[in-house]
C-alpha cells in the first residue's frame, strides 16, 4: 500500500554555513546525508517535546528553532509548518506499529483484534503526551486530523493492519464480511485510543479496565457473527461509517485493504 503524502525529505545539514554567514541556499536540501538525518530528527524530536509540554497551539516553529539552537530559516528547510511535524509523527508512529504488527500470531479474529490494540498502545505510549495535546487536532481539525485526506498514508497503513487481523484469521468471516469488521474495529481502536489520551486514573488504570471488557465483550459478539441478519448490518455500518467520515469518492471506500 503506497503512503499519499510524505513529510518534507531530509537533506544537507546547513546550519554551519549559516553560522559562518554564508549565502543561503533557495529551496529545501538536496540529497540525503547523515548529518542532514541527525538535524532533521534533532529538530523533529525538539518540535514533539515542546508539543507535550506546551501544548499544540502554544508551539511556534520560532521555539522550536530556538531550543534547537538553529536559524528559523534552518528549520524551514526541514519543517517548513507545524503541520509537516505532525505529518512527520503520524508517519514514523504507524511505521512502527506496522513493523510490529507483522508479529501478530495466528488465532481467532477477536483474538488478534485484542493484540493490534494492545500493541497500538504500546507503539504510542512514548509520544502519550504529545498526542494527549494533539486531541483537538486530531479530532477537530479538518487538515491534520484522523480523518483528513493529508493523513490517508498514515490511517490507511494501520487500518490495514486490523482488516489483516480478521481477513488472516483462523475463523475469518467470509466474503465482504471479513474487511467490514475490519474497518469497524480500527474505528473501535481509535476510540479506545480517544479514552486512553484521556484517561486521569492513575496509571490509565481505566484504560486496562476497559480493555478487560472489551475482550469479554468479543467473545459474546463472535458468535453473532452467524445469527441471520447481522453480517449484512455489519457490512451497512461500515458502509455508513465510510461516508460519514470520508466521503463517497474516499479512498477509504470499502474495498481498500
């Protein structure tokens, strides 16, 4: 599955030349190189600290130049909107967690379900305060958010993962059933997501509580699953969901694995 968007590429380390008074060069960094890498991702991880602790609207490019110990025009060449950080996190978190996913043992779909959501959360556990600070963005906001066309690369990639939990189950659903549910559990997965950001009990102890239940919750709905009737409101509702969140022509339309 091909990413839609990608975050500005990393390139030549000019913070030097800067200093020194030398000419700046027009336009982003040619090329890749080592040192350009350790400044992109110097800047990235300041960019990401002062999110969580400032909070997203309170962070200019402008600190984030400034605790870098960089030019703003330096930091342009890299970031050139708080929006390419964003991008930029939701890329590197969901390559992680569809590296780890590849390790998803084989069982009963409510089984691996349980597992891409267990190692969701851990994935973005690190970034925990970043993203508590992003809620609003990534609830709200019609460019950077969950559900906006810029971030499809990023959703697409972890959705895949939980359509793969069902369809590559040992009792997969048949037909159009199986990447239905799919899609309807990466849903689930964000709202789980959604409490977990918000979640105040110490330790997100409400967190693990919910998943308990969650899990108990499965095993009664399974079976379902082959009640006459409820394979087809499965399918409508992801059909629903699909046009309420992305539109008819999204590339999010049911179909896409």
């Amino acid at each position: 599955m091909s990413r839609q968007e990608e975050p500005p590429a990393p390139g030549v380390d000019r913070d030097e030349e800067l200093k020194q008074g030398a000419p700046r060069r027009r336009g982003r960094p040619p090329g890749r190189t080592a040192q350009g890498e350790e400044t992109r991702r110097r800047l990235y991880e300041t960019a990401v600290r002062l999110v969580a602790e400032r909070g997203w609207q309170a962070t200019t490019l402008r600190d984030v130049a400034e605790a870098a110990g960089v030019s703003v025009g330096l930091l342009y060449r890299y970031f050139p909107s708080k929006r390419a950080v964003v991008l930029a996190l939701y890329d590197e978190l969901s390559a992680v967690y569809a590296a780890r996913a590849t390790e998803m043992p084989r069982g009963r779909w409510r089984d691996r379900f349980m597992y891409a959501l267990r190692t969701s959360l851990e994935v973005l556990r690190p970034q925990r305060d970043t993203l508590a600070a992003l809620v609003p963005v990534l609830v709200g906001d019609a460019n950077e958010g969950l559900f906006a066309p810029s971030t499809a690369f990023s959703r697409l990639r972890v959705q895949h993962v939980f359509v793969g939990a069902v369809v590559g189950a040992i009792d997969a659903p048949r037909g159009d059933l199986g990447p239905a549910l799919g899609r309807l559990l990466y849903l689930a997965h964000l709202a789980v997501l959604l409490w977990w950001l918000l979640d105040k009990s110490p330790g997100q102890r409400a967190t693990q509580a919910l998943l308990t239940l969650l899990q108990r919750t499965l095993r009664l709905a399974a079976p379902a699953l082959r009640v006459p009737g409820v394979p087809g409101l499965v399918i409508g509702a992801d059909r629903l969901a699909t046009q309420a969140l992305f539109g008819d022509s999204s590339a999010d339309a049911a179909g896409t694995v």
